[in-house]
C-alpha cells in the first residue's frame, strides 16, 4: 500500500511538473534563461515584450572557426504584428566586418546614424540596429598584422519596446556573452545609468545653438568661426569610442524644416572606409583628410549645400580641418592630411 502511495505522488509531481513547463509564464521564463545561449539579462529582454507578450521561440549557432555567432528570440506575433524580438549577428574576421559595414553605408558614408552613449563603442545605424566594434585581446592579429576585433550587430523587432532603458541593457549583455562565445577577449561592457533606450536615426535630429555646442562632441565649432547671420545650430552625432561619428550644422530656416544651410563633418574609423575617402555613393568627395589611429586609416569629410554665405570652399576646408583635427586629438590619432 505504501508502495503505490509513492507511486501516486510521484506521478502527481510528474503531472504537476508538466503542467508548469507548459504554462506560458514558465515557458518564457525558460525561454528567456537560455536564449542567446544564457547571454540575456532576462529582467531587461521581458520589459521588451509588448502588452505582455509571450516569447516563442529562440535559435542561436556558433561558428567558432569562422567567428561568427547568430542568434534570434521572438514573440508570439500574428497578421498585425511583427514576431521578432532580437536578431544578433556577430563577426571576428575582417572580410565579414568590412561586408557589414559597406552594406550598413551602402548609399554613401553620410546616410542617417545616431551616436550611443559615451563609453561604449558602438552607433546606431540607418536600420536602427546597434553596432558595437571593440578589440579582441584573445585573438591576436590577423594576416594583415591588424588588431582583432569583434563586431556585434543587435537589431530590435518593430515591436519590441527598444525606445526603453532596457534595450541597451540587453544589447550590451548580449555583447559581453558573445566575446565570450567566440573567445574574444574584450573588456566587459557595462548598461548606460538613466532612462535612454534607442533611438532610431532622424534625418533631422535635435539641435541646440551654436554658443550651447561647447560641452559637446562637436565644441569645436563654437571656436570655427561660422558668420554669425546663419544663427547656426549644431546636432552632436559623436561618440569618441564609435567606428563612426559625425557633426550637423544648421542654419535656422533648416533647424526648422525648411529649405535652408546645412553643413555635415563625418568621421569613419577603420581600413573599411577607405573607399569614402574617393567617393560618397557615387559622386566624388571634393575635401577630404586622412589619419593614422589605433593601427588602420581613418577618414573624415564634409558635405552640405552646395551654395553657402560666407563659407566658400576655402572656408569649408578649414572647417573640415577643424573637425578632424579635433577628433585626432580625441582619438590619439596621427598623421592628419587635410586634401
């Protein structure tokens, strides 16, 4: 009698169990834990999840040898929802980094992006994915006797909430669990403090006067000299650990939508954007520089209207020299050539 009662319980335990597993809370919670290979922190990934939301599935895969990592978590969706939560792509070798990026820059190097914050190196670019560049220590050097790096590509469904704090949480976790996987080696990367989440890039982002610039990635050109009648304003698009970067000047009647001045410095840090140092989608670069930093070139040129009072081209080639040699001197770069 004793025997069977054990048995019961056990089977009750075994029903109770199963029953558990298959409850949609406990199926997140699992999903969540092992998704990405254990790399999401699961208190960030569930604030992602719209109107309570139920995640479905994940898939992850890891090419070590070829350095390369995937992985995908996704909600339950329907006809009028997208079901993805996250895609990550990631990448040791050049050849894969280089292919990413001149698809990130496809239609030239002065399309959309935004900076993330301070700190971590990475931007967000024109499909609003958030990309991450930073060295791998463990893997040495490649062929060409440059530095290895890792870059982490994490790109939010359309109807996950990534406007949310939590979003670069669960980018950087990813990040970290990913050098991880691939032996890479970097420095762990540590969440922004405050309520920012991701921003998709704006053809027209926010500006602040002129005189307000200082403080800013972009203070240099409160010391450039711009003619006070285009009540210029200034869109801070840096970040000083970012593979790119870049400063907007406005005159007012473009700060406030019409047809009026508008002047774009960008910089792009790595071997891969030597073709923009030539052309921008196709149509020839008038001014350009060039520098050495971390190892590989890096590039920077200016773009804008064509016609502008008071900045001619002599003009717009001491202000390009201004911005790059104000991010030379903030990268510990060399070699400035102004073209």
């Amino acid at each position: 009698m004793r025997r069977w009662i054990k048995v019961a319980v056990a089977a009750a335990a075994v029903v109770g169990l199963g029953g558990w597993i298959a409850a949609p809370f406990a199926q997140d919670w699992w999903l969540v834990r092992t998704a990405c290979d254990g790399a999401l922190p699961g208190d960030a990934v569930r604030q992602l999840a719209k109107n309570g939301s139920h995640f479905k599935d994940a898939e992850s895969v890891t090419y070590r040898e070829l350095g390369e990592y995937r992985c995908t978590l996704s909600f339950e969706g329907d006809d009028l929802r997208s079901d993805l939560v996250l895609r990550v792509e990631a990448y040791t070798h050049r050849d894969q980094q280089d292919r990413e990026f001149l698809t990130t820059f496809q239609v030239g190097g002065f399309i959309p992006q935004s900076p993330v914050p301070q700190g971590l190196p990475g931007f967000i670019d024109r499909f609003g994915a958030v990309q991450f560049l930073l060295p791998c220590p463990d893997l040495g050097k490649d062929d060409d006797g440059r530095r290895r790096k890792l870059l982490v590509r994490t790109q939010f469904g359309q109807d996950a909430l990534w406007g949310h704090p939590a979003a670069y949480e669960t980018a950087v976790g990813l990040v970290n669990g990913v050098s991880d996987r691939l032996g890479c080696g970097a420095e762990p990367l540590t969440a922004p403090d405050g309520d920012a989440g991701l921003v998709e890039p704006e053809e027209d982002p926010k500006t602040v006067p002129l005189a307000e610039a200082g403080d800013t990635g972009c203070g240099w050109v409160t010391r450039a000299g711009l003619p006070d009648e285009g009540g210029w304003r200034v869109a801070d698009g840096t970040n000083d650990a970012a593979p790119t970067g870049r400063c907007l000047l406005y005159d007012q009647k473009a700060a406030d939508g019409g047809n009026g001045d508008r002047l774009t410095f960008v910089a792009w840090y790595g071997d891969w954007s030597s073709r923009f140092a030539a052309d921008d989608g196709g149509r020839p670069l008038s001014l350009t520089a060039t520098a050495g930093c971390a190892g590989e070139a890096a590039h920077f040129a200016v773009g804008g209207s064509d016609e502008i009072p008071g900045v001619g081209q002599d003009r717009r080639r001491d202000l390009l020299e201004a911005f790059a040699r104000d991010q030379v001197e903030r990268r510990g770069c060399s070699g400035l050539l102004v073209r």
